[in-house]
C-alpha cells in the first residue's frame, strides 16, 4: 500500500498538454452523444474506485456536466436536437479535501488517473489516453475525449456553477464576465473561488506573482460572490457598506436559472455600491474615480478577450466554414451581451 501523496511523487510525469487524437476528430458531440458518454464515465469512475481500493487511493465521483453540456437533458428536447453541437466535453470530478494547492491536486489527479489507465485498461477508454482526458468508446468507430475537471468537495457547488453558462450563450462569453470583473479589482474568480495574492498587506497581480505570497479567498459562494467581494472591499477601509438595490438583488450567480442578464446586473450593482460608499478613487478602487472609469475599462478588457480568441492561431488549421460559424456564433453572442450591458 502506498500513500496517496507517495503515488504522486513517484508518477508525476504527466504531460499537461492537449490531446492531439484522430480517434476523435470525425465525432460530432451531440447532446444524444453527452447522454451516451454519462454512463460511460460513471463506469469510468466505478473502475477507477475499485482499483483505488487496491492501491490505497481516495475516491472519486462524477460532479456534473460543466460548459454548454451542462444543459445538454434540456437540450434533448429540442426539436432541433440534432442541430445543437457543443464544441468539447468537460466533467466535474469531485475528490476528497487534500492538503495541497488546488492546482497542485490537479496534477496528481491525473498522475493518478493515468496510472489506472496504464494499469487497469479500462473498458472502452483508449490506451493512448491522457489522466485528465480519457478517450471513450461510444460505439462502433465513434469516440470522444473527455476533460476531466477536478474540484474538491469543498468547492464542488462553486466549481460547477463557475462553469456553467446560460443555455445557449457561447461558454467564453458568459464566464468572461466573471473574470472580467476580477481582473479589474486585480482578483482570480475562477475555479477555485474568488481569490487574492498579497505582499506585505498588498494586493499582487495574480497570475504573475511568485515565491512568498500570501493567499487569500473572498468567497466560494456562487450565489453571493459579487456581494461578498463589496463586504470585503469595503472591511479593509473599514466602512459599513450598503449595497445598491441593484446588488441586493443580484448578489451572484442565478443557480435555479442561470442567465448572463442576471450576472450583469451584479456587476452594475457593485459599482453602484461602490459609488454609494464612498470607495471609488480610494485603496483598490484608486484606479476608477466613477463609475463610468470602471464599467468603461470593464467592457474595454472583456472585448479585448474576444478579440484574442477571434484571432487565435488555433483557427489556422480549422476547415474555413466551421472557423466561420464559430466566429459567427461569438459575434452574435457578442452583440447580445453588449445590448444587456447597455440596457440596465
């Protein structure tokens, strides 16, 4: 037997990359294909599990279905079934609290789950499989790869709503919002929470800050997240903040009927909040002297991600009309957003 951080160490060999498969390049996923690949990832997992016990690993069980295949049951009954295509297949793997980093835990995820591939053989997942992206039979010559995200228990309800669009709305524009908005308050909000870095009492850009930092989560509620990052701005220049009816009734992100409307109005809330309060011009906010400086360079870096992927090199490759409706589909996604935005 051997220990879970043991099994780790002596395996961390995993490549991170994309899977570069021409097992899966002919499939179109469906959402008849999503309700094939459920079972065959329970099954996956009920594999796994019985091959933890022997080497005396955690377990691990299927989340939900993350992105637009989130809603791929209300898909299903769409008469244009058929019609309805989503562009890759992630799933929220749930595993129990370990001490490590959330990103670290990650990789030993699927360290470990590449090793029960290599050893185990699983039925109908491909030997060429990467640990985070299992290649599953769905029948005849037909295959798919599945990406699979791991969250903690801890943090699985925020995971899964993080990564859960409104039906419809291409994934890219409804989860920039989000982390929109934490780039503008030099926050992460993506998967493991709303999160900051600090050095000595201040706040560190994120993705470039290394060696002795200190870490910091501001909420890993997706119902209330907007909401606690106003109580927690308005704490460390110890006001007493009250937020703008706007906030109050958005606080975060609709779990019963998720929609970009709502996430927008959020954020308009907060502002308002922050104009209300006093905060504007002051601390972490000393960058947006009204409101219109905040929600002006909000729109400015969120158009500025669609831009980036609009003319990513990944479409060098494509055939010419599927880069065309993809790029049609952000467009037109694009323009919807923008008229929420400028209608509240």
């Amino acid at each position: 037997m051997i220990s879970f951080k043991s099994f780790y160490r002596v395996n961390a060999i995993l490549n991170e990359g994309g899977l570069a498969s021409t097992l899966t390049q002919q499939t179109v996923i469906t959402p008849r294909t999503i309700a094939t690949v459920e079972p065959l990832i329970m099954q996956f997992l009920d594999q796994y599990n019985e091959y933890a016990k022997t080497k005396n690993l955690p377990p691990a069980k299927f989340g939900s279905f993350l992105g637009s295949t989130a809603h791929y049951k209300e898909d299903l009954k769409d008469p244009n079934v058929d019609n309805i295509h989503y562009g890759d297949i992630d799933i929220q793997v749930e595993v129990p609290l370990y001490e490590e980093t959330p990103q670290k835990n990650q990789t030993q995820w699927y360290n470990v789950f590449k090793q029960f591939i290599d050893e185990a053989q699983p039925q109908n997942i491909s030997p060429t499989s990467e640990g985070g992206k299992p290649i599953i039979n769905i029948g005849g010559e037909d295959w798919v790869q599945v990406d699979l995200i791991i969250h903690q228990s801890h943090l699985l309800e925020w995971g899964r709503y993080r990564a859960t669009p409104e039906r419809g709305l291409k994934g890219m524009l409804y989860g920039n919002l989000i982390s929109v908005l934490g780039d503008c308050l030099n926050l992460s909000i993506q998967h493991n929470g709303v999160q900051f870095k600090s050095k000595e009492g201040k706040r560190q850009p994120f993705a470039s800050t290394r060696g002795q930092f200190e870490l910091h989560t501001v909420s890993t509620n997706p119902r209330t997240f907007i909401l606690d990052i106003l109580k927690y701005e308005a704490g460390t220049d110890a006001i007493v903040a009250t937020a703008d009816p706007l906030l109050k009734a958005n606080p975060g992100i609709n779990t019963e009927d998720v929609k970009a409307e709502y996430l927008i109005k959020g954020i308009k809330g907060l502002v308002k909040s922050f104009d209300r309060n006093g905060m504007l011009g002051k601390g972490n906010l000393s960058e947006y002297q009204t409101p219109e400086d905040f929600l002006n360079k909000f729109w400015e870096l969120y158009t500025d991600k669609i831009d980036v992927t609009l003319n990513a090199t990944k479409w060098d490759k494509a055939p010419p009309e599927k880069v065309a409706q993809a790029h049609a589909k952000i467009k037109g996604d694009l323009a919807k957003v923008k008229k929420i935005f400028q209608s509240i």
